[in-house]
C-alpha cells in the first residue's frame, strides 16, 4: 500500500487536529474536585476546572482513538456535533483510511497544555497544544500544535466537538 510522504504527512495533520477534538468532546465525566479545604479558594476554581477539562478532552481522545482503531464512522461521527466541519472531515480521513485496508491503532494525543477560554453550561472552550502519536500505521513525527476546541454537551449526552480552529501563538500561555 504505497502512500507517499506528502499524502501521509498531510494525513497526520488531518488526523491530528481531528484527534484533539475526539478526545474533547466524547465524554462528560469528570474526577471529583478536591474538597475546598485542601486548597486556597482562588487556586481551587480554575485548578479543578483545569483538571476538569484535561479529563474531559482526555475521554473525548480516547473514544477517537476507539473509533480509529475499529475504522468505524459511525462511532467518530458521533463524537461531533452534526454539521461539524472537523468531524466531516475526520470522518472522511478514516474512511479513506478504511477503503484502504488501513487501520490506525495506538492513537494518542500527547497534551502538553490545556486552557479553559470559557466554560458555560454544556459549553467548553478549551486551547490546547498537542501532538499525535500513533504505534501503527507507523507515522511521521508530529510538532505541537494550538489549536481552540469547541465542545458541547447536551442534558444526559456525553462532550461533542463542534468545531476546532488554529489557535494564534504557539500554545495556551
């Protein structure tokens, strides 16, 4: 199966930023906060909403990874909001992926740093730098990348990315 260095690179991107917004938005469930008085009260909000964020977009990678692994569109579709440009396309990389033969396991999204931008009922904002690793097919090295990740959740539903943008700068700082 030859793919050449130029579709495979700019396959890795795709499947990078598609990653990132995976792992965002598949689940809602969150560690439970630490109780208010083990921390100052000014530290505990945005350290526990932090923690928080970094769980749910850790979850949200993992179902991806799932998704990948098993080549299944359904399951990565449902990890977007209908309509999402970044699921349209995710979805569309895997099938291709697919129609190939080709299979990506041991998907990981390393996470070097995650910021709320906004957190409001059912809706997260997060900028995240990152990169992708994958054990097979073996894939070219990843550089970190910022990007703005556009989760939402509906009542009883689990985190779903609507949308992923560059970030400006090189990461959340």
């Amino acid at each position: 199966m030859g793919i050449s260095a130029r579709t495979l690179g700019a396959l890795l991107a795709l499947l990078v930023a598609a990653t990132v917004i995976v792992v965002v938005a598949t689940r809602g469930h969150a560690p439970p906060a630490p109780s208010p008085s083990a921390q100052p009260a000014a530290a505990t909000v945005p350290h526990n909403r932090a923690a928080r964020a970094r769980a749910i977009l850790r979850e949200w990678d993992q179902r991806r990874a799932e998704a990948w692994a098993a080549a299944d569109p359904t399951a990565l579709a449902a990890l977007y909001l209908p309509g999402s440009v970044a699921g349209r396309r995710d979805v569309a990389r895997l099938t291709r992926w697919a129609e190939r033969g080709l299979r990506v396991e041991g998907l990981t999204m390393q996470v070097l740093e995650v910021d709320v931008v906004r957190w409001r009922r059912g809706r997260l904002t997060l900028r995240v730098l990152d990169r992708m690793r994958a054990t097979s097919p073996r894939l070219p090295a990843d550089h970190a990348t910022a990007r703005v990740i556009e989760l939402v959740r509906g009542p009883g539903q689990a985190w779903r990315v609507g949308a992923v943008r560059p970030a400006r700068g090189k990461g959340p700082g």
